[in-house]
C-alpha cells in the first residue's frame, strides 16, 4: 500500500452549532451546555460551540452567547465560532475571551453562495478577506470553509481548480486550517482521494479538513479515503445531527461515534473515548426525544473479547 | 495511487434469501416472485434466490422450491441457493434444473459455527467436501462462504491464516467463488485492505467475494477497501434487507443500491440500473409495509445535472 494513512487524527465535533441549528425545536441553553460538556468529557479537543448568525433566521442559535459563557470545558478544548459576516463578527469579537477560533465560509458553487447567504463569491470574498484581519488581529486562530467542495445540486461538479483557488486564497489571507464541506453528500471515494491528493500539493503547510454527509450512505468512505489520502482533520456530528439535507429529508452530517469506531478499529488514534462519545450521543438522543440514526448508539463498539453469550 | 480498483464489478444480489429469511412476518410466494423478476430487471447476473434449509426452522423460506418454479428472470441470470447439509442438497437436487449454482458454507468460528448448525468445524468441512462432489457432479457451479471471517462476537479475532486455510480447502474441493462473510459487522478497512491482499495472494485463479454488514456504518468502506484491494466481486441486499442483528437490533447487509450509487460514482460499472434497483427497493419497502434504513431509497441517485430548484 502506498497509503499516506496517518497515525492519528483531530475530529472537531460540529453538532452543537451544524447539529442543533438543524433542529426543528429550539434546545434550551442549558440542555446545550449539558451536552457540550458531556462531549468535552469524551475528550475533544475541537468544538463548534456557536454561530454568530442573526436570531431572527436562525432561532436555534439564537442563545449563542450564553452557551459560550455557560460552558465549562477542558483547558485542551479549542472552542470554534462561525462568523457569516461583519455584523456577526463584531457580535463575536464583544465576547471574544470566550472562544479560540473563528471561522469564514464561501461556497464554491456561485448559485448556492448566492441561495444561502444572498452574496455572490466574490462578495463573499472580499468580505472574508476583511473579516480574516479583524479575527487576526483579535488573535484568535483563523479557519475557513469551503461548501459544495465535492458537487453542488445547483451547479453540478464544481472544478477542482475553483475550489482549490479559493482554497489558497483563504491560506493567504492567514487561515491556518481550510475545511472542505460535501455540503449535499455528492462525494465519491475515488474523487476524494484524488482531490486530497492535489489539495495537500497546493496548500502544503495548511491544515485541510474533511467535512463529508452520509446522504447516500458512503460518508464514512469518503473519510477513509481522505484518511488513506493523508488527511488528518475531519468534522462528524454526534448522533448524526444536522447537515443540510439536499434531497429533502435525507440524512446529513456523518456520525461522529460511528467516524470514531472506524478509526480506532484501525488503529488510527482519535484522542477519544469512544464509549463517552457513545454516551454523548445517547444523551442527545434522550434529550431530542427522538431516535437518532448513527449505527454506534444501537450497535455500541466492537466487542473484540467474545463474551457475546448468545445471539 | 498503488490501487489494484478493478473497472467493473461483480454484484450478487442476496435479498431473497439472506434478506427474505430475517423477516418476522412470511412474505407471500407471489410477493418473493415478483420482487426478484424486478431485481431481474434491474441488471443483476447473479441473485440468491432461495435455501434448502428446513422449513420448521426458517419458514420465511419454506417456499424455496415454489420460488425457483415461478420466477421469470433473464438467461443471463444465475440463480443462486444456499445448501446447508445433505438432506438439503437431495431437496435442491430434485429441481436441479431450476438453479444454476449452489453454495455450501462453514463459519471460521468453532463456536459460531457450533450455534449457527450445531456441527464442529471440521465435521462441517467434511460434510461441505462429500456435497461438493455431488454439486459438480451435478454440473452446477460450485461456491463456497466462510462466516466470520472478519471476527466472531464469540471468539473476538480470527487468525487470518486459519480463514485462508479453510478457503485453499474449500478450493480444493472445487469452488471456484469463495466468499468472506463479516456476519457480524467487526471488519475494518484497514484489515480489509490487508485481508484481501494476503487472500489474492494464496488463492490465486479463485473468485473472491466481499460480504459486509453496516453494524458500525463501515460497510460500504469495508467494500471500497475490497474494491482498492483489487476485489471484483461483492454481495449485497436490496433495501439494507436482512442480515445478522449482532447486537441485537442492529443493522445487517449493506445496501446493494447504496453499493451500486458509490460503485457508479466512482466510475466502476456494475452492469446495473440504479434508478431500477432503487426502484426494486422501494418496492421492497412498500410490500413489507415499514421504512427500510437504506440511504438511496430516500436521496435517490446523485444529480449531476444542477437541476435542483430549490431546498
């Protein structure tokens, strides 16, 4: 094999801001710190706690603010917010002692920039380009995200050139972590092994992430093959919470317990403790009120000691 | 890349039998008919259509010679059946000519294999030789399965060396298909990669085929990490129908159409119609009367046409 396969990789968990947001009833702030810190517990080193977008399209997060002063978290958790705009970033910045990274998107399909934040790509840019500074500037850590990486149901494939400039553009601008989003799960492992392949050629000394949905079933391929491809930071949502759902009403966000699992039955080291992520999960599950889809929270981790006593 | 990924596959469909058999209610003979001349239609060259198993045992398929007698499908199918001991194949032989393969099976685990047909290993190997003989001297084509291939939730690990060893005696014997059963979802793509590389390497001329479960969600990576590996042939079942629930509840099989969508998307032919498997599948879902858990009945295939209006 002449696989890049690295030893050991950081899963940043993005339920609490990519999960909840996608929720249909508003959580209450204190069932949201509860599960925030039930995955801090778990051992996550990289959070998405908030998202500084306006509460009168996105009520769910609306309480973005009380979640990041209410949590208690370990020293070793860096908590991320995502900034949609200046209005937001200023909103962010009066609170910054509360956070440790800050992230900017575009997507690289200019029909679903425009449906989703009402900007065209250059725009969004140009804005990004602004917002970087002032987030530098704040010294905070600087990520960026790039939706519709794989395919857009508007647009079709997107060329890896495109995505790749804005890619580098961001890196110019001072992000030190780039994240590529299968925003509508329309990844195939064979791309994806090849779009790493060229990504980590471009942007060598630029920590690229993987962000995959599991809209037809193959989101954890995808992060094997990015894995196998050399990457080495990936994002997964406990329970399978949120992710866009393009098809309406298919599954989005890949299940961070069950991302887990896989890596660890490799033998690749997440920093993790799969059964508290398990229990995280199960307790969103309790919460929500609802049965969640992620395989781990029924089948539970491989019993590697055949003490099954029957079936 | 050093990837042996082959242009085309192999897809057995395994839903009549392996999926049929694990349903609490009797699906009607005239329902099994019409599902599998559907999935004739779909494009599949092989499907596993029925087991001589006893009936007082598995009623869900007691109608197994009914089924071959009435369905319709292509001569470019063949029908696959399950053998399980003597007594079956004298059954199966008695309608030779409505099935054009058959498939004897041992688990790698003694202790599985001890509670799946209450035989030790070796009494069951012994049995598989005297019903291979009488398999080719029928001049069928002879396959052969060995379950837990990829752990035992009894005996944890299986030592690869004593899987391959059961599969070079099962060559022996005259089967020229071998298939490796993850019965209970442990496998991993890394041991994957790893298995399938020693297994092409000592049976040499041998079809080897892919059997994975979604227990954790890793089965359609454990596939693509077949499929890397240089595997051409795999099984799945329409609809993620049957398959063993360990744990209990559990998931089982992988879906085919989820298979066929990565397969597809990656550009490896699999001789199939998506839009007519998902179709078969939906079909499936509505004769049993509940949602089934594969991902593509629900998104449905990619589109790369960007014709989506609206979210």
């Amino acid at each position: 094999m002449s696989s890049r396969r690295p030893s050991s990789v950081v899963i940043r968990e993005v339920g609490p801001r990519d999960g909840f947001q996608n929720e249909p009833e508003v959580i209450a702030t204190a069932d949201k710190i509860r599960l925030i810190e039930s995955l801090g517990r778990a051992g996550f080193t990289r959070i998405e706690v908030a998202s500084f977008v306006r509460p009168d399209v996105i009520p769910q997060l609306s309480d973005g603010v009380e979640v990041l002063k209410g949590i208690h978290l370990p020293s070793t958790v860096s908590r991320m917010v995502l900034i949609p705009n200046s209005r937001g970033l200023d909103n962010a910045l009066a609170v910054r002692e509360y956070f440790d990274e800050a992230s900017i998107f575009v997507s690289a399909s200019e029909t679903h920039n425009l449906k989703n934040i009402n900007r065209a790509v250059e725009q969004t840019m140009a804005d990004d380009k602004a917002m970087a500074t002032r987030i530098l500037d704040a010294g905070l850590k600087l990520d960026a995200v790039i939706a519709t990486s794989f395919g857009c149901p508007y647009e079709g494939k997107i060329p890896l050139d495109r995505v790749l400039g804005l890619a580098e553009r961001f890196a110019e601008m001072g992000a030190t972590e780039i994240g590529f989003g299968d925003t509508t799960g329309m990844a195939n492992p064979a791309y994806v092994s090849d779009f790493f392949g060229a990504a980590f050629e471009r942007l060598p000394g630029v920590e690229l992430t993987a962000h995959f949905h599991n809209t037809r079933g193959q989101g954890l391929t995808n992060a094997y093959a990015a894995l196998e491809a050399g990457c080495e930071s990936f994002e997964s949502s406990f329970g399978e919470l949120g992710g866009c759902p393009v098809p309406a009403g298919s599954t989005g966000n890949i299940a961070t317990e069950d991302l887990v699992s896989m890596f660890e039955e490799m033998g690749v080291d997440t920093g993790l403790d799969l059964d508290l992520v398990i229990a995280a999960a199960r307790e969103a599950q309790s919460t929500l009120g609802r049965k969640l889809t992620s395989h781990s929270i029924l089948a539970g981790p491989v019993d590697w000691t055949g003490t099954l006593v029957d079936h």
